[in-house]
C-alpha cells in the first residue's frame, strides 16, 4: 500500500521551511482577511476544506498546501471559487479507493490568497487527525508506540501496548535498530469497521479472505482490527523492517517480511502443522515466487504459513546474527541472491530444499553456513548496481481467523535439529568496533579457515 495517489489538481512539490514568519508580514499588509476557514472528516471517503476570504482587491487565486503523517513532501491544490472580493471555496481530498489515505494520519495545510493587486496571505497552519468522527478516540503513547482506539478500556490497552513495546525490543535488536521512528497504531473494533479503515478490497479480499491489519511506512502507522498483541508485534515489525532496510536499492522479498513480522507473534507456531500437511499434499509455494503475496485466497494462507516456516528454520538454525547480516546486506544493495549468499555462505535453493524435505520428515541437515559473515558492500560497490526487481515490501498481514490450523502438529517429523555451526561474528550493524572486539574477530577467524575448509555452496548433506 505504498502508492503514491495522484489527486488531480495537486502537484507535488518540495517542501519549503521558513514562510511562517514571513507569512505574519504579509498578512498584516496584504488586505486579505479570512472570515472562516474549516475542514470536515467525511470518513471514509474525502476530506473537505471550507473557506471564505474577503479582499480590498479582486481575490484571483487560493492554493491549499497540505502535508499528510509529517512527510518532507507538501502538496497543493486549487479549490473551486468565485473570483471576487469576498469568496466562498470548498476543496477536497479523496481518502478511498486508489486514493486511499490510511486513518491515524495527522494532516497540516495553509492557504495562499492572491488578490488581482499581486497582495498575497498565507494563512496559519492548522492541523488535524485524520479519524472516523463517529468514536469518541483515546491515545495513549508508550515508548515509540501512539496508540489509537475507542470504545476499550484503557488499562487493557495500557496492558496489550506495554507487552507489545517490550516485545519490540527483540525486534530492534535482530534488525540492529537503536533509535527508531515513532510509530503509531489505530485499532477498529469489527469487521465492519475495519471495511472502512482498510485499503480498498483486494482480489483476495474480494474472494473471501480478510487481513487483520495494514501497515504504512510512509506514515510510519498501521491500521489493525481487534486488540490483539500478536497483530501489533507484527504491524509494527513490517514498519520497523523497513527501517532496517531504508535504501531506495533494498528490495525484501514478501515472503521474508511476512516471515519476520510472524517470527515476533506468541501464536504463529500454529502453522507448522499446516505447512507440513500443505508439504505432504504438494501445495507447497516456490519460495522464488513467494516475491509478492499472492492473489488467490487459498494460496494465501500457505504464503504465511510457509513464509513463517522459512524464517523460523533460518532463525532457528542459524541464529538472529546472519538474519541481521542479511538485512544489513539487503540495504547496502546487494540483491537478494547475492545478500543471501553474503550473510549465509549458501543459495536460497539449498535453504528451500533442506527446508523442505525437513518438512517431508527427512533427515536432511540444514546447509552448513559460511565460515563468517562478511562486512556489507561497500557504497560505491552499492551504487554501482541496479536492481533487478520491483519492490516487494507487503503491508499485508493474514487475518488471525484464518490464520488457525485446523488439525494438531504432526507427529514425528520434527525440523532437523540446528547445526552446530560456528559461532559467528556479527556485521558492523551489530557489533561497534571496538579494537577488543576486532581482535577477537580476526583470530577467530582465522582458527575456523583453519580448522574448516570452505563448505561446497550446494551444501545439503544426507546424515
Ligand atoms: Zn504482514
């Protein structure tokens, strides 16, 4: 959902600090006065701007200047009005469909009058959220987290934030995060509600399948329905994702975002039984297909299931610090191939098929990992390549509903069993380099290329 919506009438342009206070002079000397000046939330649909403006000359123009969640960019648009010296003008801005405009978002916008005389008025910014006016909203904020809601009692969503914000920390910390941008949270309580709050349907919504939440990096804020920790961990990690991996270059498979936001819920463990009978009955997904989230509603369950499977047989067998090399990878540029290879020393298709016959209850050993993992790309080594495919960051999140297996795990086809790779040493996302720690590195280094010759790079081995 990160389209950029084309509103006709609204150019965009850079944003411009600095005109408030030339604004104030301005409008003192100009002759232009504002009479009203208003906006209506008519949710879900548009937002409209009411103004009345009154001149010593003929007004000619009124621009609106708006920016939506705290962007760097400002938009403009020119209402519809009479030309005179005193005018009525109403502007709107569409909030569905292809122009959807998630709700928690906080909108700021000015006028510019312009009389015949070439006098010119900016007026104050004013500035609001944008919300079904129907609820009485709450919001409370606990560390980087706003939350938004109605209609729930405070000490349970006080509970459900600080659990989820401790939950967060882990987050950060696979993801080799400190500081990070605020993010905020708007909860709807029904099905119904969530209709309006979400993006327009989708193919699979339209089919049948419904999604529990939607995040939105651009305004650094999800939508999700029902208090439900496990969906505001994974909301808020597909944000905290894209922080990790920020690069114009970066491209993250959806499989491994999903993967990663499910790899932080308390329940997605109910999967594997799932996945192991999607495995048994062939239905598995082409992990080199799993780019984006797919259309059809009954293959999107076993994306989810099968993206959570995958991330969790990488996490568990070869550890949080080569998922961070791999992210670390992924933002210097590197494509995914390549970053794969980077931070695991093996190929996405050794991972798959290990992963797979694991599934099918074989005794197949993980592929053995590299001896270390090497410091991420260079910059110049990074702006010296393109990438191959379009971005496949998914907002998208399975809905809790479906998302519950209907049978017990099976039994006796366990995950092999982690490898005992080396230990290994983190990128300089992870660790800071302190001599102390360099030190160690390189000697450590140099005990494994002895004691280990490098792995053949289709390493699956038959135990
Ligand atoms: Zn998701």
């Amino acid at each position: 959902m990160k389209t950029l919506r084309v509103i006709a009438a609204v150019v965009m342009i850079a944003l411009l600090g600095g005109s408030a206070s030339a604004a104030a002079d301005v409008a003192s000397k100009s002759g232009i006065r504002v009479v009203s000046a208003g906006h209506q939330i008519q949710y879900p649909d548009r937002l409209v701007f009411h103004l009345e403006a009154e001149a010593d000359a003929t007004i000619t123009e009124i621009r609106l200047f708006y920016t939506l969640g705290g962007r760097s960019v400002q938009t403009y648009g020119y209402p519809d009005f009479t030309p005179g010296r005193r005018v009525a003008s109403d502007f709107s801005i569409r909030t569905s469909g292809a122009s959807y405009i998630p709700t928690g978002v906080d909108v700021e916008y000015y006028y510019r009058i312009t009389d015949a005389d070439r006098n010119t008025l900016e007026t104050a910014r004013s500035s609001f959220e944008y919300r079904d006016p129907r609820y009485r909203w709450n919001k409370l904020t606990r560390g980087d987290l706003t939350v938004l809601w109605h209609d729930i009692s405070r000490r349970r969503v006080e509970r459900l934030t600080a659990d989820v914000v401790e939950r967060l920390e882990e987050v950060k910390s696979v993801f080799g995060l400190g500081e990070v941008e605020p993010m905020k949270a708007v909860i709807v309580n029904s099905r119904r509600e969530a209709r309006s709050a979400f993006p327009f349907p989708s193919e699979a919504a339209r089919r049948g399948h419904f999604f529990a939440g939607f995040a939105f990096s651009e305004y650094s804020l999800f939508v999700m329905q029902g208090l439900s920790a496990d969906t505001m961990v994974h909301e808020a990690a597909h944000l905290l994702l894209d922080q990790a991996v920020d690069s114009p270059l970066a491209r993250v498979p959806a499989w491994l975002n999903e993967g990663l936001a499910m790899q932080f819920e308390d329940g997605a463990i109910a999967y594997s039984a799932a996945v192991r009978s999607a495995a048994r009955a062939n239905r598995l997904l082409k992990l080199n297909h799993m780019g984006s989230v797919p259309g059809e509603s009954r293959d999107i369950s076993v994306f989810y299931g099968q993206a959570w499977s995958i991330v969790d047989y990488m996490m568990d067998n070869y550890g949080p610090e080569r998922m961070g090399a791999l992210l670390a990878a992924l933002d210097s540029g590197e494509r995914f191939d390549q970053a794969f290879q980077t931070a695991y020393g093996f190929t996405p298709d050794d991972l798959e098929r290990a992963w797979r016959a694991g599934l099918l209850g074989a005794s197949v050993a993980p592929p053995r990992p590299g001896p270390a993992i090497q410091a991420a790309a260079s910059e110049s080594d990074v702006r010296s390549r393109v990438p191959d495919s379009p971005p496949a960051v998914s907002d998208l999140r399975d809905d809790s509903e479906s998302r519950i297996p209907d049978s017990p795990p099976a039994a006796g086809a366990p995950l092999p069993a982690s490898p005992p790779g080396p230990s290994v040493v983190g990128t300089a996302a992870f660790i800071s380099g302190t001599a102390a720690v360099a030190m160690v590195v390189v000697l450590w280094r140099w005990i494994w290329q002895r004691l280990h010759r490098p792995t053949p790079e289709n390493g699956v081995h038959e135990t």
